[in-house]
C-alpha cells in the first residue's frame, strides 16, 4: 500500500514539476548577449511596428552602430526607428 502511495505521490510531483519547466521554457523574453544580440533586440522590436519598443530598438541599434557601423543593416534599421518616433 505504501508503496503505490509513493508512486503516486511522485508522479504528480514529477507532472508539476514538468509543467512548471515547461511553462518557464516557453518565455519571449530572450536574453540577448553582444553586437549580435543587441542588433537582433533593435530589430525585433522595430518590425513589432507599432506594438514594438522603439526607444528599446533605438538604444540597441545605437550601441551596436557606436561598436560597428557596417554591422549588417543597423543604420538604416537605426534610421528608420529613429522616423518612427519622429525624430528626423
């Protein structure tokens, strides 16, 4: 008896534990590290359009334009965050 108690016990905590891991492993939110990923943050946000951030695609393409001006197409996404939030 108590060992199919235990049983039972441990697989629902095992079904919690995997719902929990699986619900942490389906965040947006994706840390981003480098040129790289501040270029890929300033652009997600930017083709968001209107629900993106552009003041958050603005810093980050700016930090990655101050690095490495030739680094992909960071100016004329930089650009056209910067026509977005209507500083010309």
């Amino acid at each position: 008896m108590k060992l199919n108690s235990f049983n039972k016990r441990s697989r629902i905590f095992f079904g919690i534990g995997f719902l929990v891991a699986v619900s942490l492993g389906c965040n947006h939110a994706i840390p981003y590290f480098g040129m790289g990923g501040r270029y890929e943050e300033g652009k997600e946000q930017f083709m968001r359009g209107r629900a993106g951030d552009m003041d958050t695609a603005i810093t980050a393409l700016e930090n990655v334009v101050s690095q490495d001006p030739a680094y992909k197409f960071s100016l004329t996404y930089l650009g056209r965050a910067y026509y977005r939030k209507g500083r010309l």
